[in-house]
C-alpha cells in the first residue's frame, strides 16, 4: 500500500507512473468515485491499520518477528518465577518503568483518578515480586533537553548551501523506522539525533541505577509499560545496547493492554504503593511532569526555549493555531509583523504524507515539525495493543481531563506537581544518557 517494499499478502501493492510518484507518496485514497471500496477500507477491513505499514517496512525481519512476539506476559512471568525457584546468585532485579501516556488508560480502566491507577498498578507489580517500579517522565525530559540543543544548533548553522533545517522530532518508533528504512533521504538528515524517552530509560536502569546498586546490567531485567505496540520493536534498535555491556536498556515491552490482562486474571488483593524515584529527595506528589500537549512535549519546550536562546522572546503560554485538521496545528513567534519562528505538530499518517510531500518538494515553510504516526499525539492516538479479543476502548473525556490536569500546563492551579529540569535532580557532568541515537 504505502510501502513499495512491502511483502505482506493482505496489502496491496500500487503500480507507479511517472506521474503517480511525482503526485503523490502512496497515499491510500479513502474512496473510489464509483463507490468502490478505496485502499484504506480494503485494508481495514483485513485489520491492517496505519500504524502497521508505519512499523512494517517489509522489512521486520523473520528474527525481529520472533524477538517481538516473545516480549510478552510469558517472559516477564519466566523471570518472576525464576526468582522464586533459583539460587538468589542468580536472581534479577526486576525494574518496570510506566510511560505516563499509559496512566490514563489504566486510570480508565479501573475508574480511578490517574494518580490512584498509578498506584495501584506499583502496588499491583510489587505484589507479583517486582523490586521497582518507576516513572519514566524523567527520561522524557532528558529527551526535550537534548532536542531543544539540537535545535538551537541546527538554527544557527542553517544555510542554503548545507540546510540543516527543518528539524523532525518524535518519540514514535513507528515514524523513526519508516523514515529510516523507507524514505530514506531527504528525510533522515532532517530527524533528531536525540535518544528517545524509552532508550534513555534503559540507560539510566541498566547504567546509573545499576551502579548506585553495584549490579552489573545483564542483572537487570527491565520491563517498559507502554501503551503503544511498536515500542517493542524500538527495544531491538541495534543502536541502543553500545554503552551498556552488550545488555539491552529494555528486555521486555509491555503494551497497557497486556499489563490490564495481567491484573485482571489475577487473584491477588493489592495494597497500593507509592512509585520509586531514580534520584533521591523527591517525594510521590512531586512526580515530574515535562510540560506538552497530549504527545511528549517537545514542540511547546523547544519552542519556549528557541524563542529565549535565539530571539531573548520569552513565551509563555504557547497558542497552537490548527489548519487542515485537527492533526496539524502550527505554532509561530512574531515580532514586529515578522514571522521568527514556525512551529508545526503533525499527527497520523496523512498529515506525516504532506510533510514530506512538501520537504522533498522544497517548499517547507517550518523551522520544526513534530511528528507522531497516531492521531491526535499518544494520549489521544491508537488504542493501546494487546491481544486481537482483548477490550481496547479509547480513553475516555474524563479522563484525558484528570491527565491534563496533572500535568504541568496547570502548574499554576496545582503547586505541588512543579515543572522540573532533570540537570536541577542530576549535576550536568552526569547527564550522559541522553546523547544521539
């Protein structure tokens, strides 16, 4: 369908003009004029979604495959039960980390403000014969630093002999492997370098966590809780396990979905628990929440921080203008009727389309895009993934309400959950986990 690569039998492969391939990026029409079923509903119907074109490639090999399929409930109860069995020699430590993008999900699920999932999920987890439980905010916060960086550097070399701009920013696996194994240049100049949340998580468990517990990391078994599937593939990244002794930041990757099921065939009676801290002196309602919509905030923080480094504009609330959707908004910094900054969210697959459509074209007015393969960023994007029967409702109003609620947009409303930096928790010498890809 998108991918001219692909292999799978249930997508179907358009045969390219000349024309075609200047007109268009493959984009599945939605309807055929004599009200055939277009492309897009033909594969829905087969339950081939975007987002699997977007981490297909073709192109997961037969042992990706594999290593995806046993990152499961299976694997995480293998080695809970090999602690209960072995010699304590031979335990791990088991670490979980919870994206927060996941909170809501659970919150909805048990009907719970988002605060009393996230504790009853780590009391849940620590009942089952997990050491630790934490949040992986932090991570994203070592993430927007390094992006900000890089923008301000990419602006101030910018030229039309060597354009290092626009700059593309996401966390989603999914965008990341179709630019990188697809569309290839001139795209891939254009991603950020910066180490996403998830890969920063596995360095600060299996490097500073392991250290401060004098553990060598293949002594740790960390698990990701995350409400999206293709984080599973992103824990496979050949790129990531360089600085960790040949051992993998993530050993398994749970969607939300899996984690649900577990609990819910569980027998167990659950006390809650407060979620552990990496960094000491912080205390539970003192969980960091970077600030950013309903995605992983790297435009709104980029963009404060740009506009301040490159301009001396300080910006406060940051006003998202949309355009042809709700999926595409932009975000400008003017001054004196000139336009100093162009910021654009691009979210689902049409809009990343156009994106590039208009980047190989040369006629890209953005100085940055954020780019997400769900609709509307992860909070309000693809159901978390579990099994084919399994119940994956959307997250409902009230609780993407709470969620917003919790997070640092409304500071102001609720002192007690601040907007932290994570070089004011961890001096900067030691701030070496969120390097480039």
């Amino acid at each position: 369908m998108k991918c001219e690569h692909c292999t799978r039998k249930e997508c179907s492969k358009k045969t390219k003009t000349d024309d075609q391939e200047n007109a268009s990026v493959d984009v599945p029409s939605l309807a055929l004029e004599n009200g055939e079923k277009g492309e897009f509903h033909k594969l829905a119907d087969a339950k081939i979604f975007l987002s699997d074109c977007l981490a297909c490639d073709s192109c997961v090999t037969a042992e990706e495959g594999l290593q995806v399929s046993q990152q499961n409930a299976k694997d995480f109860f293998r080695v809970l039960n090999l602690n209960k069995k072995c010699d304590t020699s031979q335990h791990k430590v088991l670490v979980v980390s919870v994206c927060p993008q996941s909170l809501p999900y659970f919150a909805a699920k048990f009907r719970l403000s988002v605060t009393d999932a996230s504790r009853r999920l780590c009391g849940f987890l620590k009942s089952l014969g997990v050491h630790y439980v934490f949040d992986t905010t932090i991570a994203a916060d070592f993430s927007v630093l390094e992006s900000q960086k890089e923008f301000v550097r990419r602006f101030r070399q910018d030229s039309e002999e060597v354009p290092a701009l626009p700059m593309l920013t996401s966390a989603c696996p999914g965008w990341v492997r179709y630019a990188e194994r697809v569309l290839g240049h001139p795209v891939t100049p254009h991603l950020c370098t910066a180490k996403s949340p998830q890969q920063i998580m596995g360095s600060l468990v299996k490097d500073y966590f392991a250290r401060r517990q004098n553990l060598s990391p293949d002594k740790i078994f960390h698990v990701i809780v995350a409400p999206c599937y293709d984080r599973k593939l992103e824990a496979l990244r050949e790129d990531v396990p360089t600085a960790l002794h040949g051992s993998r930041g993530a050993d398994c990757v749970l969607t939300s979905g899996e984690v649900v099921q577990i609990m819910e065939q569980s027998d167990l009676v659950v006390k809650d628990a407060a979620v552990d801290t990496l960094f000491g002196g912080l205390k539970e309602e003192e969980v960091r929440r970077h600030d950013g919509a309903s995605s992983d905030g790297y435009l709104a923080h980029v963009f404060r921080h740009a506009a301040k480094q490159l301009f001396d504009e300080d910006v406060g609330e940051v006003t998202y203008r949309t355009l042809r959707n709700k999926d595409f908004q932009e975000v400008t910094l003017e001054k004196n009727g000139e336009v100093l900054l162009r910021f654009a969210a691009a979210y689902g697959f049409r809009n990343i389309q156009n994106v590039v459509l208009k980047l190989k074209k040369g006629r890209f007015p953005y100085h940055f895009v954020e780019v997400l393969a769900c609709a509307g960023g992860k909070a309000r994007g693809l159901r978390p993934q579990a099994s084919p029967n399994s119940d994956t409702s959307w997250v409902p109003p009230w609780c993407l309400t709470q969620w917003s609620l919790s997070s640092s947009h409304h500071r102001a409303e609720k002192p007690g959950v601040p907007l932290e930096k994570p070089w004011d928790i961890v001096p900067e010498k030691s701030c070496t986990w969120g390097g480039t890809r």
